[in-house]
C-alpha cells in the first residue's frame, strides 16, 4: 500500500476509533457473535452507505465469521473509511467520486461475488440478483429503507424467494433513527451546507412519515417556520393537529424558503411545484434514492446552471428566477463537506436490528417467510430494553 493510502487509513481508523467508543449495544453484540460465529461460513454482501458507522456494523459482522463483500451508496461514500476497511481484509468497492454508471458497476460486483446474505439498502442487491438469475444463492437478508421495502413488495414482490426483514419497519427505527437522527442531522446538514439561518424561515417539508416528522419538529425547534405536503388524509390530518400548515405542495411552494422531500417516493417535486416556486429557494432532498426531486426536469428547465460550493448548486430561469439544489438531489444528510449524518445513539439502534435480523436469518431460518417482512417483534423488544440500559448507563 502506498504512502497516501496509508494516511487514508489511518484518518479512517482515527474517526471510527470515536464513534465505536460511542456504540455500546454493537460492542456488547460484537462480543457475543465472536463467541457464538454465527456467520461462520456465510459470505454477506452489502451495500449501504461507507462512513464510520457502518464500519463498526461491518467489524461487528465479521467479528461474526462473515466473509464481507462491500459497496457504498452513490455520492456518500467516504473514502478514508474504504481505505480502512480494505486493510482489515474486507473487500471493499467504490470512491466518493463514482459516477452513477460506476456505482450501479460495483452494486452488480457484489452480487457477482455470490453472496449468500444481501446487506441491502434501496433493494438495489435484490434487484440485480433477480435481474442476474442470482436468487438462488441467497438464503436471506436485510434491507434498511422504506424505499427498499417498497421494491421488494412492489417490482419485486414474487421474485425473491428469501426472507428479506425490513429494518425501516420496525418501531424502534421510526422512532430513534427516522424521527429523532433524520430530524436532527437534516437541521444540521442544512446549516452546515449552506450556512443559512434556519429560526424565521419558511420550510415545506414534503411528506409526513416519520422522518418528515422528525424533520418538521427540529426545523421548529430552531425557530423555522414548517409546513407540511402530505397527499395521505391521515397524516395530513396529524400534521395539522400537530400545528403545522397542511397543504398541497404546489400551493405551498411559493410561500417556502426551503423544500426538502421525505416520501421515498419519485418526482414529488415537479414541474407543477417548479411553476410555482419563488427565487432563491433552496430544495433537498433527504429520501434514499435521488429522485423525489425531478432534477433533470429542473436542469432541463433552466437557461444556466453553475456550481456554487460543495454540494450546492445554483440554477438560473428565463423568467428571472433562480433556485439553489442541494447535493444534485442526493440525500443531502450525507452530503457536503465533512458529512456526519445520523447521531452515533440512532445508528447504534439501528445496527444492532440489522446484526440481530441478520443472526435470526442464519440462526432460526423457519421462522422468517420468503420476501419482506418486519422485524421480529422479540428482537425489536430486546433491543429496546439493551437501549434503554446504555442511556442510562451512560449518565
């Protein structure tokens, strides 16, 4: 390894040497898989996004006896932390810096690796196995978002004929990690993207699921002032009892200062909520895939566009009006300079549900059904009670 690789690692190992140090319920599981090797012999593929985090998730694995096969989401991958990981014998693919032909690339590399458990965020694993003829290899897994569960019980639903246990879905996640860390690290992206004000400005927050919730209370706990998207009566009718403005979104948009979508859903912001728009608003998106924004609509409707500093972008209109978009529409959360995303407390929670699930798989197979599921309720429980006892352990 060259001399510049090595600095890499190191930094790597540096940062995720602070957050392991934070992380009690993966050390405490850590612990037990190295006794117990319930991954001894299995090879699990993976592709979620590369920074600290997941790394004490992947030594946590392999503490296991898991093989690992890896690869990151596009445009949040951290480099220093590849470099890291590849030193501790992990196969690791991908750079910051991928185009997204290079990401898809790696995607379709680690289900070419013939894993037999996918460590899946987006369904993007299961979606090449099916499309490869690969399913038959896998005995199960585990996918992290809402998006992903969408897929498998949409495109996808009949041609997975493993158990794959939703992580998103468990109340634990909604709570912990949707509401509470997407909340928080949006308010703080947003900061330290742009360096704007949030007390006094106005922010429509596209979607009410729980991390257009937890979105909507922080932005307001700073002083934003929030209103709400939501096309289900039932939530619309929560936002609005909740305090919040409810409406539609193209009605909303030329009130906002700021949009930023949370559906997990594609091109709730269009060319309707574009019409409508006032200049200089900002958007964002926070969903996994980068399509909530209609961004090549937007780019195709624009006279100019020009970067403006990391993760910004600047577009200027035939009508005079300009907007500014976040991170090319990516989850801006894990975007720009010095990305932090999610508090270590949340994604501790919600690893210990992808280790967990990940040992039901390989441990008690018969209990999990072929395609998506939620998590078992015994280990949403355990968790639970393991999370409390760390709270206040740590006081």
């Amino acid at each position: 390894m060259d001399e510049p690789m090595k600095d890499l690692a190191a930094r790597g190992r540096a940062r995720t040497d602070w957050i392991r140090s934070r992380m009690p319920l993966l050390a405490q599981a850590r612990a037990d898989f190295a006794e117990t090797l319930p991954f001894a012999g299995h090879h699990i593929g993976m592709s979620l996004h590369l920074e600290p985090k997941t790394a004490v998730l992947l030594e946590t694995l392999q503490a296991g006896g898991a093989q690992i096969t890896a690869t990151g989401n596009l445009g949040t991958t951290q480099d220093d932390v590849v470099a890291m990981l590849r030193e501790q014998g992990m196969t690791v693919l991908g750079a910051r810096a991928d185009s997204p032909d290079e990401h898809l690339a790696n995607v379709a590399a680690v289900v070419e690796a013939s894993p037999d458990i996918l460590l899946d965020n987006g369904a993007d694993l299961a979606a090449i196995a099916v499309e490869r003829g690969k399913v038959a290899q896998i005995i199960g897994g585990t996918e992290e978002t809402t998006s992903g569960g969408l897929r498998l019980r949409g495109e996808l639903a009949g041609l997975t004929p493993f158990p794959s246990i939703v992580i998103n879905d468990s109340i634990l996640k909604a709570i912990g990690e949707n509401r509470h860390a997407v909340g928080q690290s949006t308010v703080e992206s947003f900061m330290r993207i742009t360096n704007v004000m949030v007390p006094g400005r106005r922010f429509l927050v596209v979607g009410y699921g729980w991390c257009g919730r937890g979105i909507a209370q922080y932005l307001r706990a700073f002083g934003g002032q929030v209103a709400i998207a939501e096309i289900d009566e039932i939530k619309a009718f929560e936002a609005a009892l909740d305090g919040y403005r409810v409406g539609e979104a193209a009605a909303l948009a030329g009130w906002a200062d700021v949009i930023i979508t949370a559906t997990g859903q594609p091109n709730v912001v269009g060319a309707e909520v574009f019409a409508q728009m006032r200049s200089g608003v900002i958007l964002a998106n926070t969903g996994h895939f980068p399509w909530e924004i209609d961004v090549p609509g937007l780019r195709a409707s624009a006279a100019s566009t020009a970067p403006i500093g990391e993760g910004m972008e600047r577009l200027e209109f035939a009508d005079g009006r300009h907007a500014i978009l976040i991170t090319g529409g990516r989850m801006f959360n894990l975007g720009g300079a010095n990305p932090k995303g999610n508090s270590l407390e949340s994604m501790d929670l919600g690893f210990l549900l992808q280790s967990l699930s990940l040992e039901r798989v390989v441990t008690n197979p018969a209990s999990l059904t072929a395609g998506a599921q939620p998590v078992p309720d015994d280990i949403n429980r355990e968790i639970a009670r393991r999370f409390v006892a760390a709270l206040d352990a740590a006081r």
